[in-house]
C-alpha cells in the first residue's frame, strides 16, 4: 500500500461503568499489561501510522505518560491530550491535536484486538470513499424496538453489521464534520461515522474487521480477551 500521512487517535478516557472496578478498563491489567497497551503497540509498530495522539482523563495524563508511554517506549505517542465530558468531546481534543494529516484513524483504546491487517483494510477503504469503518457482519438476527419495547422491524441480516474502531477518515473532511456537528445537537451521537453521515459530505464505506475485536465492557469481557491472548 502506497504510504499516506496517517494519524492515530486513541482513547482512553472512558470510566467504564459496568466494569465494577475502580481502576478504569482500558487501565486494568490484561495478560501483564493495560488493556491499552495493546492497541498502542499495534499502531506503534505499523508502518501506516505516523503519530499517536493518546486522549484520557485529565487526572490520568501524568499516569499514562510514565506507566505506560514511557514504560513501553511508544515513540509516536506524541501528545497526551485531556478528554471532554463525552466521547465525541474526547474524540474532537484528539483531532485537534493532530498534525495535520492526510487521514485519522480513531481507535477506542478499549478494544486490544486490533491488527495490521484491520488497519490495511480501513485504511484502504478510506482512501476509496474518504471514510471507513471497521465493523463485522452481525451473527444475530437484529430486533427493532419501539416505545414499548415491541418488535417494531426486523431488518434483513445479511444487511446489519456491527461496527467496531478503528474508524478511519480523511482528516480534513471529519474535522469538518466535527465543527459542524459542535453547533448543534450531539446527544444521540455513538460513533464518529454518525458525524460524518450527518454532517459531513463522504459515504461512509465498511471494512471487515475481526470477531476477535470486541470492546473490553463487562467483567465477562476480560475473561474472553484473555483466552484469545493466551490462544496465541
């Protein structure tokens, strides 16, 4: 793949609720190290990745720097940025402190599965439309509720994915977006393909990713992530 200037933005902010835990999850230990490790390791040594730009708590900059930037020598960790209230607050720091790139690649620091090969993908697909996201095609048959919690559609499997990170994106066009979207409502916001679907100008394309890639949510979770780790 021909060399592009791509920026990483992982998170690492969130409190991870239903974890139970006072340690927040991307920081609880997986296998001998943080979960967040491990994407950090992955976009540190790919080639397709120029600079990381690591978002967390304010309170957790200082930690992240000495256990964990420095600690394990990732380089290309060139800022350590305080998140917002929100994800996408969190998501938008992260942008900003980019140097300007050529693409993003917003990653949850959250999910400790990702490859070389996913990021080939997103990345490919990101050059094809202006925005990818990494995602699986869903196993389940999909249920829409409404109000009531009463089956309201069943939409066709084969069309429902589950999307994952990272996302990828031409850095201008999701900043943008991002700029856009600030001005107005953001509550309903899960992911930032929402924001570029919304607000932005680029049809968001899909790239397969891994079932291997999931997020570290529920105490369940680690227990999962640790056989795939112990597998290999």
């Amino acid at each position: 793949m021909e060399k592009v200037k791509c920026s990483a933005v992982v998170l690492a902010a969130g409190q991870g609720k239903r974890m139970n835990s006072k340690v927040q999850k991307q920081f609880l230990e997986l296998e001998g190290h943080p979960v967040v490790y491990y994407s950090l390791k992955c976009f540190q040594d790919s080639p397709l990745i120029g600079e990381i730009v690591l978002v967390t708590g304010e309170e957790n900059i200082a930690y992240c720097r000495e256990n964990i930037v420095n600690r394990y020598a990732f380089s290309k960790v060139t800022r350590i940025v305080a998140g917002g209230k929100e994800r996408y607050d969190s998501v938008y720091e992260g942008l900003l402190s980019c140097d300007a790139p050529e693409y993003v690649c917003i990653h949850d620091g959250a999910r400790p599965f990702v490859t070389e090969e996913i990021l080939e993908r997103g990345l490919e697909g990101a050059r094809k439309t202006g925005a990818c996201v990494i995602g699986m095609p869903s196993k389940d048959t999909i249920k829409i509720a409404d109000e009531q919690g009463c089956v309201e559609a069943t939409p066709r499997r084969s069309q429902v994915w589950s999307v994952q990170t990272p996302q990828i994106f031409m850095y201008k066009e999701i900043k943008q977006a991002f700029d856009r979207a600030k001005e107005g409502d953001m509550s309903d916001i899960t992911d930032d393909a929402m924001i570029m679907e919304r607000y932005g100008s680029r049809k968001v394309c899909l790239a397969r990713g891994s079932y291997q890639n999931i997020k570290i949510t529920t105490p369940e979770d680690l227990v999962v992530a640790a056989g795939f780790l112990q597998r290999k």
